[in-house]
C-alpha cells in the first residue's frame, strides 16, 4: 500500500484530542502535502523542498487555528501523518496549493511525528497569530509578524512521545 507523508495544522487542545479519541477526524480532515498544483508551480523544487513548503503551510495554518482559540497555548503545532493514498478526496486547486483533504479520520498509528514550538517562541507565535489573517490578505506589516514566528524552528517528538510530551508541557 502506498502513503503519502501529510501535514496537519494543530494547537496543543487539539493534539490532547488526538491523544485521547486515538484518531484525527472527523473527516473530511484538511491537510497539506505536496499536490500536484504545488509540484507545476515550484517545478525545480526537489521533494524536500516541496515537503517543506507544505510543512510550513500547515505550520502558517495553526496560526490561523491560535486566532480562533484564544485559551490555547501560543505554541504551533503540525501533525505528520502518513495516509494511503486512495484516502485523498481529488480537488482542483489554485496552482501552488498544497491544500486538499482526507476522506477518513486519522489513526494515531498513522502520525510519524509531532512538531511543536518551544516555550521561547510563544511571544512571537502570540504575535503572528493575531497577525495571521492580515497576512494572507497581503499586509506586509502582518506578514513581517508572522515572519517572525517563521523564524522559530518547531521541535521534533517521536509519536511515542506523546502523553511525555504533554505531561511535560501541562505542568
């Protein structure tokens, strides 16, 4: 069976969830991977480049999950998943786009690793949340914010990490 590595925008809450339901969904779930619109529009990026773009989409896309969630933790997180391919719902897309979705939830056996940003990029994670929206409509201000948070490289867990990591980060 062939998978395809995806990207999963997240907030600590929503990784709790994952851990306690032992599965990501419901579905359709939205995540980022290298699509075939992302391929034709960075066509001399080679595969770790393209899995970085989307990686850092989904990065941008917890942002986005920050701003709706003020009780949240000012911390990023993006999921990796590893999903069969037959599981993706074909869209048409926006050239560039590594958007698209999954027709089923998500096991947790499925994640190959959790990232989440450190305690010393919460105030600049703080920042880029707020800012986030802004950004996408083309405030260059907001997207000097959001850059900022960019800038903070999110830590990697093994997925057996998990209930460590968020004992860890509850007390």
């Amino acid at each position: 069976m062939s998978v395809t590595r995806v990207y999963l925008s997240a907030t600590l809450p929503q990784l709790r969830e994952l851990r306690d339901r032992g599965e990501w969904g419901p579905p359709p779930v939205e995540v980022h991977t290298v699509t075939p619109a992302l391929r034709e529009w960075y066509a001399e990026g080679d595969e770790e480049e393209l899995e970085y773009v989307a990686f850092t989409r989904a990065a941008q896309g917890a942002l986005h999950l920050l701003r709706t969630d003020p009780a949240a933790p000012r911390r990023r997180v993006v999921i990796s998943a590893d999903v069969p391919e037959h599981a993706f719902r074909v869209h048409d897309f926006e050239l560039g786009s590594s958007a698209t979705t999954v027709r089923s939830a998500i096991p947790v056996a499925d994640v190959a690793a959790i990232h989440v940003d450190s305690a010393d990029a919460e105030p600049d994670v703080a920042s880029a949340a707020a800012a986030a929206t802004e950004a996408a409509a083309g405030d260059p201000d907001a997207q000097f914010t959001v850059d900022s948070a960019e800038d903070h490289a999110l830590e990697w867990y093994d997925p057996t990490e998990l209930d460590e990591l968020l004992t860890r980060l509850d007390g």
